[in-house]
C-alpha cells in the first residue's frame, strides 16, 4: 500500500467509510497534483496530444461564434483542465488568422496542479495566461469563450444503488484485511433528488450516478453565458441522456485498472451526464453530437490534406491522427461535444441551428 493509500486508509479508521465522492476527490487531488499524466509515458493520451487537427478545429468555432457575434472588442478565453496546454496553443494557432480575436480575448486556464501550471506557463509563454483554481473565482464581464476538453469525466460522482429497501449511496470501507472495498450506506439516497427519473426504477442492484461538482460548474458557465454571451465547448466521453449504470473506472498506464487498487495513482473518471449539464447551465444548449461529427463539420478533413501538402514526410502520422479523432470505432463515436450559448447568440458551427 503506498504513502497515500494508507493516509485514505487511515481517514476511514478514524471517521468511517468515504463517501465515494470524497475518496475520487482525494486520490484523484493527488493524483493530479503530483505527476504530468499525459503521453506514453503516462497513463492516457488525449485529443489534442494526438494531433493539432483537433485544436486548431475548436479553435475555427470559437473564432467563427465571435466574429457572428459582432466581434466584440473584449472577451474572456478560458479552458478548464488544460492538461499541458497544447489544446489552447492549438487554438491560439488558429487565431492567428484573427489577430484581432486575440488581442480581444483576456486568457484564464483553471488548473490546480503545480506540476501541469509549469507545463501550460512553458507552453504558452507567448501569451501571458494567469491562472485559477476554479470557474467561480474569474470576474467574467465580457463575452466569454470557453473550451472544456475531457475534464467534466474527472470529477467525482455519487453513486446510488438499489437495494431492497430502497436506494443507499455507496461508499468505500476497510475489509478486516485491509483492504480497500465498496459497501453501502445504511441511510436513504438520494434526498433531494426526486427530479432524477431514473429513481422510479424498482430494478434491484441498479446503480444511479450524480456528478455534483460538475452540475454546478455547468450552473455557473450558464450564467456567464446568458450574463454577457458567447460560447462554451464540451467535449467528453459521455450520455447523451441521463441513464442507470455503473461507469467508475480506472486508467494507469494505458489500460483499464482497478479503481480501488492503487488510490493517488490511476486516473478515476466516470462517463459525463450531457443532459445533465445542459439542464444545470440555464444556457442554450446545442448537442451532443459525436466527436467526429464536429470535427468533420467544421472541415477537419480539408485541412488534414493541406497540411499533408505542407508536410509531406509525415502525411502517414497526419492520416492516422486523423481516423482516431473521427473514426466511428474509435473517439470519433465515444466521445461528444456540446455546445453552450447565451440567449439571441448565433448558433454554434457544427452543430443542427
């Protein structure tokens, strides 16, 4: 058991088994706050870490919104979970083509992690980012145009299980060994939650999840949005519609683990409640469509071939990049992407007006 395993370990000695959503929270803190996870030598590659196409396609939309929307002079650029900062130096390529969009946008990345601000800072020298710890912290007064790419799956859940007696939330206990496991609560779950439909479902050992922190981020991106217009991007792997089933899981190093074997050391995530966010924001909403249907939309293929032209030598790798972003077997399906405006604003492109 490592350093960090024993300290959950002990927490649930001292003050009884963790809500799960405590125990995602803690290890996935540390997990995060202590390692740079990305790459192969990582545990996961993302979208923008497997080609510019990706990037430089969010970025079109962001520009195409703002210039529909009068190009306001002033406007806030932000992305939550930014990972290395290759997404936004991705986009911020793109806007080159406007360089009135970027001297117009004030650019705000919420990270908490030390060791990923110095990757983003080194990244993104060029253009003077600051930093904030959460959404809520950043004076929004203009416009505000955002991009959320896999950081709504890392946020922890509640989870519900129908029992014979109603629904308990689950939580994760010691066995006499030891050991890490999940056991239920003896009180009701969830209070509060009659609008959840799915709570009508008698069928035994059903589990429903609910992504607090997520809802409430969602509440405040909506009321920028609506206060004073413009766009937020979504993309994840997710449901369109909110549903029963268990989707907790565990990356380390590329492959699926074990969620409770090695707390502070996996990525722990579970698959975003798209319908969920839309109704939270109070914004309108657009979506979600596949991955690979936006990126197709806003003309991915087109500029594939005509960096292949540029490059070449690397026309294989720029292929290849581009059939795992969109490809219906792959992230081109699994992952989805919403849209988020404020009231009279200009439909997103890439997405059914």
């Amino acid at each position: 058991m490592t350093p960090f395993a024993r300290h959950l370990a002990g927490l649930i000695r001292a003050d009884g088994p963790l809500r799960l959503d405590r125990f995602m929270a803690l290890a996935n803190a540390h997990y995060y706050g202590t390692r740079d996870p990305l790459g192969a030598a990582g545990d996961f590659t993302t979208a923008p870490e497997i080609s510019q196409l990706f990037g430089e396609m969010l970025g079109i939309a962001l520009i195409d919104h703002w210039e529909r929307s009068g190009a306001p002079s002033r406007s806030h650029r932000g992305e939550l979970g930014p990972g290395r900062g290759t997404l936004v130096a991705d986009m911020l390529r793109a806007a080159k083509l406007r360089t009135t969009f970027l001297a117009a946008a004030e650019l705000t990345l919420v990270e908490t992690s030390p060791t990923l601000r110095a990757r983003q800072a080194a990244t993104l020298a060029d253009y003077a980012p600051s930093w904030s710890d959460n959404f809520a912290a950043i004076p929004i007064d203009a416009p505000l145009y955002l991009v959320a790419n896999e950081f709504f799956d890392a946020l922890p859940i509640r989870q519900f299980v129908r029992s014979d007696t109603g629904w308990h939330e689950r939580c994760v206990a010691l066995d006499d060994g030891g050991e890490f496991f999940f056991g239920l609560s003896s009180s009701d779950g969830p209070a509060g939650r009659s609008e959840d439909p799915c709570l009508s479902v008698s069928e035994h050992s059903a589990i429903l999840e609910i992504n607090e922190p997520a809802r409430a981020i969602a509440a405040e991106i909506g009321t920028a949005l609506n206060g004073h217009g413009g766009l937020a991007l979504i993309v994840d792997y997710g449901h369109a519609r909110t549903a029963l089933g268990e989707t907790l899981q565990a990356v380390q190093a590329h492959r699926f683990a074990d969620p409770l074997a090695a707390p502070g050391e996996a990525d722990l995530t579970a698959h975003v409640d798209f319908q969920a966010l839309a109704e939270a924001s109070g914004a309108t909403a657009y979506g979600p469509v596949t991955q690979g249907t936006l990126l197709a939309a806003l003309g991915i293929e087109t500029r594939a071939q005509a960096l292949i032209r540029t490059r070449p030598d690397q026309a294989e790798t720029i292929s290849a990049a581009l059939t795992r972003l969109t490809d219906p077997g792959g992230m081109g399906t699994l992952f989805k992407a919403m849209a988020l405006t404020g009231p009279g604003g200009p439909h997103p492109a890439g997405f059914t007006p």
